[in-house]
C-alpha cells in the first residue's frame, strides 16, 4: 500500500523560487490545520 504525500501550498519555509507554493496565505493556513491535526490523512488535514 501506498500514500502520495505531496500537496502544494503546505510548505511554511514560503521560499520565493519553490514551485510548491503558489499562494503563501495557503500555504501558512494548510500548515496551520496539519499543525492541529497532524496524523490527518492529508498534510492540509
């Protein structure tokens, strides 16, 4: 069995070259919900 873990705008460095990324307000509210549930399913829980 497999999991994808990747998803774009969870990354909370907000580097300015990083493709991840594309909306840093996103990105900060997605770490934010993995930060408050971290054993969701998803990083963006």
């Amino acid at each position: 069995m497999s999991k994808d873990i990747g998803e774009y705008n969870t990354c909370p460095h907000l580097c300015h070259y990083c493709y991840a990324n594309t909306n840093n307000a996103a990105a900060m509210e997605n770490w934010r919900r993995h930060c408050a549930c971290p054993h969701a399913d998803t990083i963006a829980g």
